[in-house]
C-alpha cells in the first residue's frame, strides 16, 4: 500500500521500498511548459523513481519521447486518454 504526503509524493511502495512519484498536471498547458515542469520534477527525484505527466498538448507525445532521448531518461508508458495523455517517466543516472 502507498502512502501518500500533501506534495502528492509517494513516500513508500509496497514492501516499503522507498520511491518519490511526481505528479505534474499540465493540462490546459502548451509548448514548452509542459517539458519545463517535467524538466523541473525530474530534478527533485531520485534516479529510478518516476514522474507522471498529464498533458493535452497535441504535441506533447512527441515532445515528451525527444525529450527522454535528449536527456537520458526512460518513457514508461504513455496512455491516451479520454481528453489527455498521460506519461511516465523515469529518472535515469544519465541524465543531461
């Protein structure tokens, strides 16, 4: 079970391994602040935890996956949704 502290950051996963989700809400929101705020999130975790991203910037697919090529780290997934998509992204040691 995950717990959950007002930044909406997980403090621990099941099996208490610690990991730190960001979640960054950038609807309505277009290029570049998406990929800022992402930018942003990514340096206050650790390498292996995630951030989620939820956009509905027709560009933002694209934008996101060049920016995980471009800065080292690890597009999860990415789910299209009823009006947004949604994006995880994991913080890799290489990042640029």
């Amino acid at each position: 079970m995950s717990s959950w502290c007002p930044l909406g950051r997980v403090q621990q996963a099941q099996g208490g391994i610690p990991i730190a989700t960001e979640e960054i809400d950038a609807i309505g929101l277009f290029c570049p602040e998406p990929i800022v705020r992402l930018g942003k999130a990514i340096k206050k975790i650790e390498e292996g935890d995630t951030v989620v991203l939820r956009a509905d910037d027709p560009s933002a697919p694209r934008d996101v996956e060049s920016w995980a090529d471009i800065s080292g780290n690890e597009l999860v997934s990415t789910a299209e949704k009823d009006d947004h998509w949604e994006f995880v992204i994991r913080k890799r040691g290489g990042e640029k």
